[in-house]
C-alpha cells in the first residue's frame, strides 16, 4: 500500500514545461482505463510493484514509481503494455531525496505511450481522480475512481494526497490520473486501522516529482555502456535483457544513533509455519465482516494461548495440539484485547466499540470472575503488572486506567496524552508503565503515584510497544515504522522503515529479535542489535494485527483478520 508523483517534461537538462489547455474536457473512466493500461507498467523481482513511464529520448524510457517498490537490491523485471520484459538491476536505480520515489531507465525501439502530465496543483478536496496499478500476484491491471477526501499539510515521504479509492499491494508506482487522463501523482500507500477497519491510501503530488527532476538528472548524460556505479550517483546503464536473475538480499540497516552490542548474529533465527488455529468463525457479525482476531497471548507457561476476536469469542489453545480448549463467550460487540495473568490463573479481555467493559476469566473453570467498567472506550490494550495484582488498560479516548485485580476496583486514571490510547506495556520491574498513543508519543509514567516520568517523541502514530525481558529496550510500531528506543537513557537507538501500517510489535525473551505484523498480511523478524531484518513470514491472507512470543522465544503466535491464528515453531 502507498503512493504519487510524476516527471515533468524533458530529461536531462531539458526545461520543464506543463501546458495546461483553455478548456479541459473531463473524459470518461474508461477512456482514462485505457490511457492508464498504456503508460503503466508492472516491475517484479527483489519487490513487486508498478509504475509510470514518464519520458522518452530515442530508445531510451523513464520510468517513476515509489522507492519502497525498488529499494530491496537485487534485479527487477519490467513488463510493459505490450507484454515485453526488460531486465534492471538496482543499481540502475536513482532514488529522489526526502520521498518514496525514484526513477530508472530501460531501452526499448518498441513505441510506448509516455503518461501526459497534469497539474497537481489544480487537486483539490473532492476532485475526481483514477488510480491504476497491478495487484502482487497478477498480471492484470486494477483501475479505480474515486475523489481526494483530504490534503496533508505536512506530508510524510511526500505523501500529500488522501483518497477514496482502497487498492492492492502490489499497485504502489502506479498511476494517478485526472479526468483529462493526466498524470497528477503517484499512487503508493495505504494504512489500515484495526480499531476501526478505515482505510487511508496517500499519493505524492506530480509537483513534488517535478521540483526534484533537474538536480537529479541534469547532472550526468545517460551511460551508454556498462560502467563501475559510484554512491549515490545519477542514473545508471540503460537495462539490457542479460541482467542476471533477481537475488533476495536483504535491506542494509539504517544507522545506529546509539549503540548497542552488535556481537550477535540472529541471521538463523528463522520461524517455519507449525500449525494454522482455525475456531473462529468466518462471518462472525453481519454477512460481510469475518470474526476477525485481534489478539493473541501466550499462558506464562507457554503451554497455552489466547485469541480475542470480532465473533464475540475468546478462545483458549492447546499450543502443543493445537486444539481448543475452551471458548469464552465475551458477549461484546468483539473481543479487542487479550492478558495472561503472571499465574495463568486468570485471563483479561478488553472489549470493543459497543462493550466498553474489562472481563477477567477465572481460566480453570471458563467463568467470568468480573467486570470493570468506568468511562471506558474501545479497549485496545490490557497489560497485567508483574505481581499480577493491578492491570492497566485504555481507559476513555486518550487514558489509561489502573485497575486492582482483587477488587475490580479502578486505582487512578492517568492523563497526558492528546490522540488515541493505543497500547499499554508494565516494565518488568512493575514500577513503569509506558504507554502508545496516536499523538505520536510514548510516555513513561510511576505506578505508585501516577505521575509521568518522561516523553519519548515518536513523531508518528503508535499502534503497539513492547518492552524487553531486561526492562532497557522498548519498541514501538506504528504509521510505516519501528522505532527502537533505549529506556535507561530515554532515548531513540534506531528506525526500521516498514512500508506498511505497523499493527504489532512483540521483542523475544532474549531480547534479540523483534517481530512485527502490518497491513500487507506478513510478519517480518528483525536483529535488534543491527537493524537488519532477518525474514519475512508468509501464510495470512489478511492484515495480521498481533504477534506475540512464546515465554521460551521458540515460538511465535501471530492473529489476523483472515480469522486465524497461526503458530510459527523457530527454525533449530
């Protein structure tokens, strides 16, 4: 999912020029399909995506589309209109500053239709624009019309324009297109909100491509030849058809901003698929929405695990066999949030938009012990402390709430944040508890007095933190970012870019991996230590929204809106 931008005018030196016409005669969607199947192309490889093709001098044709889609090294093969392939490798790739775009070239006598560009500028709330890409998996294109729903005053790798239109992975590069049938942005990010099910796609303005193009490319003729690619130079050799095959190697690492021991080596630490939980039911509410999972938590034992979902169930999991042992019947309009007691005795669950209450399981014998219940809104998160003796939630739109176990009594309501609570986390020492919040902040607060301690500036939406075993590492997972950040010095360590909405974040027992679940239907595992990730894992057919480690680290739970639960065991 992501998104827009286009290059304007002539290459290399040439002047850029947008001629608008006097009169603009809006044509039909499908006159724009049309136009859109002609200039966009689809690129697979190390990633997969689509993009545009933008310019032409002689044979040789410039293609525009998002960074995410080509920054994995490796070979791409380009598939034009025509059904030709044309082979690049990622060196021949010129990424533009600041934004998720970039560029390259591939050589062609063939005659390809060059995208007309449009006025971004002219794009305002409720114009009608068209959106054209090829979904991961297929070779056919999807068009899609709908209109720009908001303008982003402050926009994220450029990502200015929102719109109506949803859309596939696999579709980030392509075209966005005006009513001429002009090219008015890119198209390449999306991001899904758990809570709510709502969907933002974001495209870069053409504009923003345009004020980039001459430093970029003006500096250098095209090379003719195969030549030795410095860093960071302009765009190289013309992509021929022996570029060697495509190689799945791995992102660098981003930079280190503080250190950490950087003397281990996870690149084993690799999670095959050991089973696939399947008891939650398919339509759970209505005939369109499926029982959705939403959380997962392993028993302290680890012999057990939880799931929360849409279908008003909580169900309790033979790890080893994989059956159920028993269903909770929630009686909310879903389960939100799932929490193992330290003792495994007792289970919280935190309910969803029409509940608004906490229910505590006695586990052994499926009965509900309580429920609390004070100003309440959708409970995202519960988190017990490590004595077991206070939980804390999401309270009202932004607080959170600490609970006494024994009593079900509500100890304090703690107050700071500006945006939506999102995620509550108690540091091993029971003494802090921190907290994520769609403020873009991570605050730490004293249990004992309810006073906030200090304010980690994420600067982007956070959807879930997680704390390690040792109490020094926190990790936060949000807007298309982790972020990994040093709890004794209260300060940011590294950022690991994700290119998809971040739903949940979990650190192993160890402290060396973390594991993240977003909206593309996959967990990626990461090297705490380097930044590097490590695998991708693959097998839900819908966003995964929680992941969570066994206490050993052996295994890892993964919930998905496709209605499953799946048990990944770790490679020996």
């Amino acid at each position: 999912m992501r998104v827009a931008d286009g290059l304007g005018a002539v290459l290399f030196g040439a002047a850029i020029a947008i001629v608008q016409p006097q009169v603009a005669t809006a044509l039909t969607a499908t006159q724009v399909s049309a136009i859109a199947e002609q200039i966009t192309v689809r690129i697979d490889g190390a990633n997969t995506g689509s993009g545009v093709i933008i310019d032409r001098q002689g044979n040789n044709y410039t293609v525009i589309t998002c960074w995410h889609v080509v920054q994995l090294q490796g070979s791409y093969t380009v598939y034009t209109p025509d059904g030709k392939q044309y082979t690049i490798n990622h060196s021949q790739v010129k990424r533009l500053a600041n934004v998720d775009l970039a560029v390259f070239q591939f050589s062609s006598n063939q005659n390809y239709r060059i995208a007309e560009k449009g006025n971004s500028e002219q794009v305002k709330l409720g114009t009608t624009v068209h959106v054209a890409g090829y979904p991961q998996g297929t070779s056919d294109i999807d068009f899609r019309s709908g209109s720009i729903s908001r303008l982003v005053t402050k926009p994220k790798d450029g990502y200015a324009f929102v719109y109506d239109v949803g859309g596939f992975p696999g579709m980030s590069g392509g075209a966005i297109l005006d009513e001429q049938g002009k090219l008015v942005a890119i198209h390449g990010r999306a991001s899904t909100y758990p809570d709510t099910g709502a969907t933002n796609v974001f495209g870069i303005p053409l504009k923003t491509y345009l004020s980039l193009v001459p430093s970029i490319l003006s500096t250098q003729p095209i090379a003719t030849a195969p030549t030795p690619k410095p860093q960071n130079t302009p765009i190289q050799p013309i992509a021929t058809a022996t570029t060697p095959k495509p190689q799945d190697i791995p992102l660098s690492a981003p930079p280190v901003k503080t250190s950490l021991p950087v003397n281990v080596n996870n690149a084993s630490a690799k999670f095959a698929l050991l089973q696939t939980l399947t008891g939650h039911s398919e339509k759970a509410i209505g005939s369109n929405i499926k029982g959705h999972v939403t959380s997962v938590a392993f028993s302290p034992d680890g012999r057990t695990l939880a799931s929360g979902s849409w279908d008003k169930t909580i169900k309790i999991w033979d790890v080893a066999t994989g059956e159920e042992i028993r269903t909770l019947q929630s009686n909310s309009y879903w389960a939100e949030s799932v929490a193992f007691s330290p003792d495994g005795k007792t289970l919280a669950s935190g309910g969803g938009i029409f509940d608004k209450t906490i229910k505590l399981w006695n586990l052994i014998t499926g009965q509900e012990i309580r429920t609390l219940k004070s100003n309440l809104d959708t409970v995202t998160s519960v988190a017990f402390s490590p004595d077991g003796k206070s939980l804390a939630s999401r309270g009202d739109y932004s607080t959170i709430k600490i609970w006494d176990v024994a009593t079900g009594k509500e100890i304090r309501t703690l107050k700071g944040h500006s945006g939506v609570l999102c995620s509550v986390a108690f540091n091993p020492d029971g003494k802090t508890l921190a907290s994520g919040s769609g403020d873009g902040t991570i605050k730490l607060w004293n249990v004992a007095t309810g006073e906030e301690i200090s304010t980690l500036k994420s600067n982007s939406y956070v959807q879930s933190i997680a704390i390690s075993s040792d109490g020094k590492i926190l990790v936060s997972g949000g807007d298309w970012t982790i972020k990994i950040w040093d709890l004794i010095n209260k300060e940011e360590i590294r950022t690991l870019n994700s290119y998809y909405k971040v739903n949940s974040v979990a650190i192993s027992p160890d402290g060396k991996i973390l594991a993240s679940s977003s909206g593309d239907n996959t967990i990626k595992i990461w090297d705490i230590a380097t930044g590097q990730e490590i695998s991708t894992l693959k097998g839900h057919s819908d966003l995964v929204t929680s992941v969570v480690f066994s206490p050993d680290g052996k295994t890892l739970a993964s919930g998905s809106w496709d209605a499953t639960v799946k048990i990944w065991r770790l490679s020996e």
